[in-house]
C-alpha cells in the first residue's frame, strides 16, 4: 500500500498556498513530478503553459482550469487541427503566443481570434508566411491589448488598418520587419489605436511623414525605430514636438539622423527613462552632452558605435546619476573616461564596453568600487585587462550575474578564481580565452552553482576534467557552448549527460567525440532542443541513432559535415517529432535520395532547413513544395 | 513636372478668353499695348537671351502702330508719385517696372487693377531669384517646369516678332492698305500678346503652391499671393469682363485652390477665339473615321503618320531618300500669317458644330477624330476584365485597361476606389470600415490554397511509399519505409526509458513502445 507522506495530511487549501510560493520552474517541475496529489494541486495553479506538441491539447486543457496564457511557439506544428482541439478552452485565455506557426491557415486563425474573446496578449512573430488575411483574421479579437507581428513579411497597410480597425484597444504593437507597412498605414493607425503605448517600427521603410503621424499618438511612451533608414532630422523633429508620454527611444542604427535633431528630442522630451542610440552618430556632440543635463531622470543610455571624449563622460555622470544602464560598445572609452563615470553614475547595473580595447585593469578598478550593484559587465576584446580586474570585480561585485569576457586574452585561471567569488554568477562567457585551462574551471564551477549559460568557444585549454568539475558544480546549465574545444572527448560528455537541464549544446569540429560519447550525452541530457554537431567527423551512424531515440525534445540540429549516412539522416529526422530547424550541409555520405526520404519523413513539422545548393536540382520538385506549403523556409547554401 | 507644364500652358489657354474680353472694352487703347509689352521686361529680367535688335524692333513696332511714346519710358526712372508698398520692398529689384505703372496711371480706373496684377507677378517672377535660396522647403516650386515655361514663353514671342516684322515690311511697301487689314493683324498680334501674358501669369501662378508650403514666407509673399491668385482667377475665368472685380478678391488661398483645381477640360473649354481670328475647317464623317490620314500618291497605301509615309516612300525610288525628301516638311512659320485653325465637328447640333449657338471649336484634327468617336459614335471596345466598360477610342480602352481591376482598391463596405490613399481617407472616416482583400491574386498571403494545391501535387508522386496526404499526418509515412531490424542491431542496445517531457513532465500521459513491432524497428512516435 501506499505510504502516505505527512506533509498530505495539510488541507489543499494550504498546500497550494505553500505550492504559490515556490516561483522558480524547475521548483514546480520537481514539485508536480513527486506525487499524484501534487501534480493535482500544480494543475490548478498553473496558468501559463508552454507546449512541446499540440497533441497534448485535449488532455491538458482541461486539467488546468486557471490556465490563461499559452505558448505554442515551440511546437513543431500548429495547424487547423490543432487549432480545434484548443477552441473548446478559448474563452479563458488571455495570452497566445503562436510565434512561428506560419501553417496556420486564415480561417482557423480567425476562429481562434474569434472564440478567444478575452485575449489580450497575442504573439505571431516570425510566421514569415503571414500577410494580410491573417492580419484581418486577428482582427477579429477585438479586446488585444498586445500584439506582435514582428517579421509576418507579407502585411501591408491593409493588413495593419484591418487589425487597426478590428482593435482598437491596442496598447503594443510590434511591427518590425514587415517591410510592406508603409507611411499611409502608419497614418491610419495614427487615427485609430488611440491608446497605444509602445510600438515598434524597426526596419520599417517609413518617411519622416510617417512620424508627423506618430508624433500625434499622445499616450505613446515607448517607440522603437531602430534601422529606419529613410527617416531624417525632419522626421525626428516631429517626435521632438509631439509624443507627449514619450519615455522610451530607441533610434539606433538610423544613420541618417543627427545629433541637433536629437537634441530637440531631449529638449522636448525631459522625462526621458531610455535612450538607446547606438551605431546612429559617429561621434557624441558637445552640445548633445551638454543637453543631456536635462534628462535627470534617464535610466537607460546606450551611444555604441560612437567616440566619446573623456570630459563628455565626466559630464553626463554629473548630470544624470540616476542612471543603470550605460552603452559604451564600441566607444574607444579611457581610463579616464570610466573613471569620470562611475564617480557620478554608482547605481549602474549593466555596462557595455564591448570593443574599449584601450580599458586596463584600474578602470575595472573604478567601476568595481563604485558600482557595488552590478549585475551585467560587458568586456569583450578587452585585451588589456588581466586578472587585477577580476579580483576586483571578485571581492566588490557581489550581485554579478552576467560577464562577458569574450576575447579578453589576459584572463587565466588564476583570475577565474578570483572572478569564482561572484557567487550569483548566471551567464559566464569566455570564448577566445586561450589562457584558460581545467583548473580555472574547476574553481568556477565549484563556487558558482547558478551559471546556467557558459561559453568556451575555442577555450583550447579545456579538456574533460574541465567539464567533470563543470557537471558537478553548474547543475543548472541550461546553455554549453564547447566548439572547437579539441581537448572534449567522449569522457567529457559522458560527465555532460549528468546535466539534466542542459538544452542547448553547440559542439563544433570536437573531433575525439565518437558515436559513443553522443550517445551518452543523448541518454542523459534528456532537456537537449538544441545541438550544434557540425563537423564533428568521429561521429558514426550508431551515434545519431542514439540522438534519434532519446532526445526527442530536439528541435534544432546542426548535421553539417558529419559522417552520418542515408539511413542515420532518415532515423534521425524521421524520429525526432519535435525537429524544427535541421542544418544539412556538407553530408558526404549521404546521397540527394538520403536527403529527400529524410525530408519526407519530417516535412510537416520542419519549419527551417539549410540544404546544398546542388541538391536543388537533384530533389523533387513535391518534397520543395511540400515543405514551402507547410510553411518551412529553406535556405540553398 | 511636365504635367505641371501642360497644365500652366492649358491655363494661359483657358485664360485667353477672359483677357480678350478686358482688350475688347479697351478697344485696344494704348495703355493694353503697354501692358501687353510688359512680359518682355520680365523676360529680360529673367536673364532669357533677348536680342537688342529685337526689343528695338518690338519698341518701333510700339511707337509706329499707334505712336506710344510713353512707352519710352521703359528705361527711364519717370518721376512717379503713386508708389505703392510693394514697390518699396521691391526697390533692389533690377528691372524698371515703373514704365508700366507709368502706363497704368493712363489707364481708366476700371483697368489699373490689371496693370497692378502684372506688377504683381513680376515681383513674383524677381522674388523666384532672390527667395528660393531662402527657403529651401518650397518643395512644389519646379525650375524645370518653369524654364520650360519660359523658353515656350521665348518661342512664342519670337514668333509674334517675325510676324509684327511683317506686318512693317508690309506697311512700308503699300502704305495704302485697306484700313480693315491693318485692324485685323493688329487684332490677331493683340490674340497672341494676350495669350503670352496670361502664361506668364500662369507660369509665376506655378509658385503660388510654394506660397502656401512654405511657412516662413513673410506676410508680404502672401499679398502677392493674392495677387497671384487674382491672376489666377483671371485665368479660371472666375472673373469675366469686368475687371474691377478683381480687386475685391483678396482672399490667397481661395484664389490657389481654384487654380489648383482646375482641369485640362476647362482649360480646352475655355478657350474663346474672337470669331474671325481662326480659319474653321470641317472634315467630314468618312473622313474623321478613316484609319489613314496619310495615303501614298503612287501605290495609294494609307498611313496613320507621315512618317511613316515618309518611310514607305523609300521603296519607290531613289528620289524620295534624299534628305531632304526625308526630313520632317518645315512649318514656313514666318512667311505667311497664317490664321489659326480651328475644327468644327461634321455633327449638327454639337456644340462643336460650328453653326451651334455657343460654338466651341477643337483645337486639332486629333481632337476632332476622339471628340467625334466618343461622342458620335458607337462604343465598340469593351474591356476585356470588368467586361462592362465600353470605349470607341482604343486608346482610352488601353489606358482603362492598365487600370481596370488590378490597382482596385476595396472597402468593406463594397466601395471601390483607383488609389489606396483614397480608400485610407475613406476608412478613417467610417467606423466600422475595413479594406477589403482582394480574394483573386493574393499571393503570397493566399497559403491555404497553395498549401492545398501542393499537397496534391506530392499525392501524385510515386516514391516507393504512399503518401496518403502529406498534411494529414507526417509521421504515418516515415513507418512504413520498412527499415529491417537487422540493420539496427547496436540499436536495441538502448535502454528504453520512459519518455520525460522536458517543459512539463507529462511524461506518465505519454505511452512509449518499449518493445520494437512486428520485427521492425517502429518510431518512437508521441502520436501513438
């Protein structure tokens, strides 16, 4: 008989008040998997649920009742079908993310929009296929508050005034990348969405006419234009003498664009929070520093790309020392320059100095005492910094989360020790850091338990034990970038399959890794939805065979220059369900047949494919039809 | 940029009538002659090249047809009282406008207003040099149009100056001509000033929309733009004889719209030739509706252009290959004062008819070939897509046809309209409506069906396997390739766990074949 566990005893009542305290996901994984009773008393919490197949639609729904937000983006193939089978628990939903669900047909999108009649939230960016009878489908959802439509390449401005027409309410929306919407449908949304907050226009092949309409919206606080490349001064002084709530700008990369013109904006516009300005000037103007003094309030300052001057730095952390966020990428900053800046802005929490190759160790130094709050510290191609830097960081930067140290030669193992005190480490990367070896590792992994993303792209210096003390140590790895790494052999994946949260593994040219390794790793790492194996030539059949069987949660795979043969390709995308996006370049041993049996095996959930040019000819015209109807993009290489 | 053209030239057209009837109540008076003179000051002032000869020719033309020896004063600084304040403002300006105010101070009351206008629009034409620099954003200001406005202006004076050369020449043989002949050439020499004042009108009217872009223009820009637009009124044929009207209009923008929004129709419409100045000719029915208008003298084919007469002619003999035989035949325009031609339709009681009370004559034989087809004659041409417009001139069906259907643009509300800004403005302005989408020629939008079609075409395939339907379910058809278990030896090696769903754990609601079917190796399939 079953013993029955104490903590059982508690009303649900209460058992779900504890069960609402636990916030972290894997919490409640662990959680709902324990018992019966508990996975009952999960369900009825739960509100968001992010799917892998739609095939567990008819039995989930209705054993989450307060489920109100779900994500389909994942799933491998959301048609009419499975639109059906979610009608039924339509009404309750709230939020829909159906991102890169480009076969879902117009009809069953506008059945959807009409039976969720209290969405608020919706989601189709990347259905690369959409266009405006999808457009007028969502239309029908006329409560949607939120919607993104980021890259649905085929709406136009009919398009957009349906859904402009069709919802009203419209808070967000995100239109970047839908090259079609031009300043007339700008205008008209102008006219109708009255309450939009932010929007997004980013890439978008809009006049400066466009922002006479949009410096009309009065509620608008955030825009984002980034890349508008036809947008001049004109254009940007519209903005600067409307869009009253204006909090949030972002103009980078708009080269057209000057320093006055943004100058007027701020004039207009004190109550700034975000700047983001990056890659749009050359060079920071003395009158736009000095403009700067009225934004006291600016949390967010991001100038990549342009020179800065040492006094402009000591200028704007004078005058705006609320600020946490700085972009400096690609400034050329000094010494000085940091100095000056971090004496004034102390409550930075993320600084980007990607590219300041010129930063030596007392600049970290500097921010490291004066920024006690840091959480992201952006270094790469920092060559000068060395491992002073790190115990600096180590012994100040408690909160550390994110540390990029891309390309910073002078780091060595020492310095990892040093860096190893930052204990709330999530994201570590240290690609191009030759000076590495196992030991510094070893000294990371056992100090920072929470990395859940580390990069050791072409870390020659790490082998197996590096990756034993990593397995050990980082159990909430979600992300292991190892190309490149020729030390790796199946020893090192064997440790690797212990991560069990391990998702994403990009292993490039490892070329000690056999069949048996990857098996390993398969068997372990059951999580895995991304893999990167490209040229890894020990690999055999038997190897992939293995990936076939277990990881079935795989939805991305990189086979290019592998060894694998007609019938490994045909198991493993014939077997791998979830398989969205498969690279398949350089496949000596597999014929043009090989390839379009494989296709044929997974053309209806396939969403992306990167095939050689010469196959074009040598595959059936169907089999491209085929996967072009379902809605996959392929890419001749 | 060239229509703009056309339509500064249509205007000066259309405005023809209305100057004719201010000359008629002059009866031709000296003070017109001088202001018809004007438009060379403005021309020189526009730094066109213009011959000393000519002007001295076009002064002792002044002085001899009616001895105006004011007009002299031309060059000189006449002492003048009467300044008015644009004339202050204006001081730098190069040219002398003073002669003509001299000459506006002659006129009656009724008629200063007019020579007011034209001092109007001379600053107008002075300012073009002296503001555009200024004022970059007067976008709609196009030196193109105007420079060809003004080289058109230069042609049409050289003409009228061969002619008055004429009409001297002629004078100085036989000093006893009939008192009639000297009326008319003085009448037909008038037709022409006339016709070349109003475009200059019209051709500075081209910056009134600039006027009203450009924000920056002082309020002094905008009394000319009043000005401007009187001119215009003339030339819209707002104001008809009486000319002191004008003065009560000095509203800019009414003035600018009506001239903006003037059509070619009305500017052909408005054409009035004092009768007797145009020669009327009137070809008959079989003659307008013959294909060829051009018919080879020897073999008797017939062509549509001379040209290509011209080329045809080749073929009968070295004599027609000359250069000279090739060459476009020369318009003799400075022998003969020709009068103008004007057509009259063959159909009585058309108001082209020239026995029609209100009389309206067309202006060339093509005007009088489409005017008699689409009015006289059965439309034989219907449109091949909406199958319901029809035409009798092929060239209108052409240019429906470019338009019919494709660039429709459909309202919810079942209301179409040729431009998308249209049906923009439309929907802004009604709730509730929509664009409508186009069902037919979609394309890429239209995925259902292509997905369909598609789905078909690979039902057809044979591939060793049956595809059931490829849409239906995916993973059926990878089964059945029947790969034998004995290829997958190291393949049952695997141990089968339980299948875990990585996001949710569902893993107790899925069912995992642990043993392989039938001998064969069966996909581990979640559809099972």
């Amino acid at each position: 008989m079953k013993m029955k566990s104490p903590i059982l005893l508690l009303t649900d009542d209460l058992l779900l008040k504890i069960i609402s305290l636990l916030t972290d996901d894997t919490d409640r994984k662990s959680l709902r998997s324990t018992c019966k009773p508990f996975l009952h008393l999960d369900s009825l919490l739960r509100t968001h649920l992010r799917l892998l197949h739609p095939d567990f639609l008819p039995s989930l729904l209705p054993k989450l009742p307060s489920l109100s937000s779900l994500d389909l983006s994942v799933c491998p193939r959301i048609d009419a079908a499975a639109v059906s089978l979610l009608l039924p628990s339509a009404p309750r939903l709230t939020r829909l993310h159906l991102a890169r669900c480009s076969a879902l047909p117009p009809h069953s999108l506008r059945a959807l929009a009409t039976a969720c009649a209290n969405l608020q939230t919706l989601d189709l960016s990347y259905c690369t296929s959409f266009g405006d009878l999808e457009a007028a489908a969502i239309s029908a959802a006329a409560c949607l508050r939120d919607l993104n439509l980021d890259k649905c390449l085929n709406v136009t401005d009919v398009g957009l005034a349906q859904v402009a027409a069709g919802c009203p309410e419209l808070e967000r929306l995100s239109l970047k990348w839908c090259f079609d919407v031009t300043d007339i449908g700008i205008w008209f949304l102008s006219k109708k969405c009255l309450h939009l907050k932010r929007l997004d226009i980013s890439y978008l092949k809009v006049s400066n006419e466009s922002f006479r309409w949009i410096s009309g919206m009065e509620k608008l606080e955030a825009l984002q234009m980034v890349g508008c490349g036809s947008v001049d001064d004109n254009g940007l002084l519209h903005i600067a003498n409307g869009c009253a709530s204006l909090k949030v700008l972002d103009i980078s990369r708009c080269d057209r664009l000057s320093m006055d013109a943004l100058c007027s904006v701020i004039h207009g516009h004190n109550r700034l929070l975000e700047l983001h300005a990056g890659y749009c000037f050359p060079e920071l103007s003395m009158s736009f520093v000095d403009q700067l003094k009225d934004l006291k309030s600016l949390k967010m300052l991001r100038i990549d790309g342009a020179r800065v001057r040492d006094s402009m730095l000591k200028f704007i952390s004078n005058n705006c020392k609320c600020l946490t966020e700085v972009g400096l990428g690609k400034c050329r900053v000094t010494d000085t320059g940091i100095l000056h800046l971090v004496t004034g802005c102390v409550n930075l929490k993320v600084l980007d100095l990607t590219c300041c190759s010129d930063l030596t160790d007392s600049a970290i130094l500097a921010i490291a005492r004066s920024c006690r709050d840091l959480l992201c510290l952006k270094l790469e191609c920092c060559n000068l910094l060395g491992e002073g830097s790190l115990n600096h960081l180590g012994s100040h930067c408690r909160f550390l989360e994110e540390i990029d140290l891309t390309d910073c030669s002078g780091i060595n193992d020492i310095g990892l020790k040093y860096l190893s005190r930052c204990s709330e480490l999530v994201s570590l990367k240290l690609g191009l850091c030759v000076n590495i070896s196992d030991k510094g590792l070893s000294y990371m992994a056992s100090n920072c338990s929470k990395i859940r993303e580390l990069d050791l792209y072409r870390c020659e210096g790490i082998g197996d034990g590096g990756l034993a003390s990593i397995s050990r140590g980082c159990k909430k790895l979600k992300g292991l970038n190892l190309s490149y790494c020729d030390g790796v052999t199946d020893e090192g994946m064997a440790y690797l399959s212990s991560l069990e949260e391990l998702s994403s593994l990009e292993m490039r040219s490892l070329r000690n890794i056999t069949a048996t390794g990857l098996t390993k790793l398969a068997a372990g790492c059951r999580r895995l939805a991304e893999l990167d194996v490209k040229n890894c030539k020990g690999i055999d059949d038997s190897g992939f065979w293995a990936l076939a069987y277990y990881s079935r949660n795989l939805q991305q795979i990189n086979l290019s220059g592998c060894a694998i043969s007609d019938v490994g390709l045909c198991m493993v995308m014939g077997n791998l369900t979830r398989l969205q996006d498969a690279k398949l370049l350089d496949l000596a041993r597999v014929s043009a047949d090989g390839v379009e049996v494989a296709l044929r095996a997974c053309c209806a959930c396939l969403k992306k494919v990167k095939l050689s040019a010469s196959l074009r000819r040598l595959l059936s015209p169907q089999i491209i039809q085929t996967l072009e109807a379902n809605g996959c993009k392929i890419r001749w290489d | 940029m060239l229509l703009l053209c056309i339509l500064e030239i249509d205007a000066a057209f259309g405005c023809v009538k209305s100057l004719r009837h201010a000359c008629r109540l002059l009866h031709l008076s000296k003070p017109v002659i001088a202001v018809l003179e004007s438009p060379k000051l403005v021309l020189a002032n526009s730094k066109l090249k213009m011959d000393p000869d000519e002007r001295l020719c076009t002064e002792t033309w002044a002085k001899s047809s009616s001895g105006l020896e004011s007009l002299d004063t031309h060059s000189n600084n006449s002492s003048l009282t009467n300044f008015d304040r644009h004339q202050k403002k204006w001081e730098e300006s190069s040219f002398d406008r003073h002669g003509v105010r001299t000459s506006g101070q002659q006129l009656s009351g009724s008629k200063r207003p007019f020579a007011s206008d034209i001092d109007g629009q001379m600053q107008m034409n002075n300012l073009q040099g002296k503001q555009i620099p200024e004022a970059p954003n007067m976008q709609n200001w196009d030196p193109k149009a105007m420079l060809s406005n003004l080289s058109f202006l230069e042609k049409k004076i050289h003409q009228l100056q061969d002619l008055v050369q004429l009409v001297i020449g002629r004078r100085g043989q036989a000093m006893s001509q009939a008192d009639e002949i000297l009326a008319q050439q003085q009448q037909l020499i008038t037709a022409d000033l006339t016709s070349i004042i109003v475009q200059l009108i019209s051709t500075a009217g081209s910056l009134l929309p600039s006027v009203k872009n450009s924000e920056s223009l002082s309020s002094q820009l905008g009394q000319f733009g009043g000005m401007m637009s009187q001119a215009a009124r003339v030339s819209d044929n707002v104001v008809h004889n009486n000319a002191n009207k004008m003065e009560d209009h000095h509203d800019p923008t009414g003035g600018l719209e009506d001239h903006n929004m003037k059509s070619d129709d009305e500017a052909e419409e408005g054409e009035n030739l004092p009768p007797g100045s145009y020669e009327i000719l009137q070809l008959e029915k079989e003659e307008i509706l013959a294909p060829h208008t051009h018919f080879c003298t020897i073999c008797g084919k017939g062509f549509k252009r001379d040209a290509n007469l011209r080329m045809h002619m080749r073929g009968h003999g070295d004599e027609y290959k000359t250069p000279a035989a090739l060459a476009k035949p020369h318009k003799e325009s400075s022998s003969d004062p020709v009068l103008i031609k004007r057509y009259s339709c063959p159909f009585v009681g058309c108001k082209r008819n020239k026995d029609h009370k209100k009389f309206q004559p067309l202006k060339t034989i093509l005007c009088v070939k489409n005017h008699y087809k689409r009015t006289h004659c059965d439309k034989n041409y219907t449109c091949r897509r909406c199958h319901t417009k029809k035409f009798s001139v092929i060239a209108d069906l052409k240019t429906h046809e470019k338009h019919c259907g494709r660039d429709q643009w459909l309202c919810s509300c079942g209301t179409t309209f040729s431009r998308k800004d249209k049906l923009f403005g439309h929907i802004a302005l009604f709730q509730g409506h929509t664009p409508a989408i186009p069902l037919e020629g979609a394309g890429p939008s239209d995925q259902g069906q292509n997905s369909v079609e598609a789905a078909n075409k690979v039902e057809q395939l044979d591939f060793g396997y049956k595809l059931d339907d490829p849409r239906e379910d995916p993973a059926t058809y990878f089964s059945p390739l029947g790969f034998d278990t004995s290829n997958m030896a190291s393949f049952q090696e695997f141990p089968r766990h339980l299948f875990e769903d990585a996001e949710s754990s569902f893993s107790f609601l899925l069912s995992c074949d642990d043993s392989p079917k039938n001998g064969r190796y069966a996909a581990p399939n979640d559809l099972e």
